[in-house]
C-alpha cells in the first residue's frame, strides 16, 4: 500500500505543541487587521492542507470539521482559551477590531524545514486577504465541498484542493448539502 493510500484511511493526530506554536507563528507573522480568530483558523487548515498536500503529512495533525465558514480544526477555541489563561496569548478588543495578540515568541524549532517553509508561505500568501474571503475561497474547494455539514474533512482531500475556485468540480461526485435536502424532500 502506497503513502496516499495509507494516510486516506489514517485518523489525524493532534501535535499540540506544533498546533499552539503555529498559532504563535501566524500571530507574529501573519497580524494584520484582518487577523482575528475566523482567519487565524483559516491558516491552520491551510498550512496543514497544503503541507500534507506536497509531504503526506500534515503540519499540526488537527482533525478539521465542515462548518459555515469553511474547514475548522476541532481542537481551536480549548486551545486559545488555554493559551489566553496561560497568558501566552492576550484577546485585544478596540474599537473595530477583535483579535489575539501573542505573549510569547513562536519555538520555530518544533517545526521542520517544509514545516516552516508551508507556514512561511502560507502567512505572506494569505496576509491580504480578509475572513471571508479565505471562507469564501475554502467553499470552492473539494475538501469543504465533499463532505457533509459538521462532519470531518479528511486529510488526503488535500490532492482535490485548487487555489481559491480554479478548479471546475464535477458537481454529481461531491455531496452537496442541498442535494441532500431536495432528495430528503423528494422522499
């Protein structure tokens, strides 16, 4: 059995060490106005996509769910309430913005070299864009599109992925929500 073959029926395992320092990578290299908590998670799902994408494997192990506003890591909003109670991050409101700010330097050194060259590209590919835009962008992608609301996204959808809705997507092959819902209705 190949490598592709083994990660599609393997279970992700959360790194929580390199799931909170890349939460800190992207805080130090990545903030913006735009960065807030809906954004930040939008790069955790693109680091570890597009890293499992070119290596097999992806950056932080998070097990991504589908929801609203795209692909969310399940593990997220524990992980910034304990980083903020540990004071390793602080949650800074003004008057516009809501955001984290972090306390503490990012340990690159847990990362590997594509590791850290993914979450360096990542940071400066995404650093324009706002929330939406980046959940916009993830529902154009087969990852999202795939699998039902709520349920998980696997990691070897990752070899379907286009950049922001390049690719044409065969509609009959993805579960659709509303597919669902017209034949729920039909009976």
């Amino acid at each position: 059995m190949n490598a592709r073959a083994l990660q599609q029926n393997a279970e992700p395992v959360l790194d929580r060490v390199k799931f909170e320092q890349a939460i800190l990578y992207f805080l130090e290299h990545a903030a913006n106005e735009h960065l807030a908590k809906t954004k930040l998670v939008k790069l955790l799902y693109h680091a570890d996509f597009d890293h499992f994408e070119q290596y097999d494997a992806p950056i932080t192990g998070a097990y991504y769910r589908k929801y609203e506003h795209g692909p969310f890591p399940e593990d997220a909003w524990e992980t910034l309430e304990r980083m903020e109670a540990d004071h390793r991050i602080a949650f800074k409101q003004d008057d516009v913005y809501m955001r984290h700010e972090r306390m503490e330097d990012c340990d690159e050194s847990v990362f590997s070299e594509t590791e850290i060259a993914v979450l360096r590209r990542v940071a400066a590919e995404m650093l324009p864009y706002t929330a939406k835009q980046m959940s916009d962008a993830t529902h154009e992608e087969a990852p999202w599109r795939a699998v039902k609301f709520k349920e998980h996204i696997p990691y070897y959808l990752a070899y379907y992925r286009n950049k922001f809705g390049e690719m044409e997507l065969d509609e009959d092959e993805l579960i659709l929500e509303d597919e669902e819902e017209a034949r729920a209705a039909l009976g």
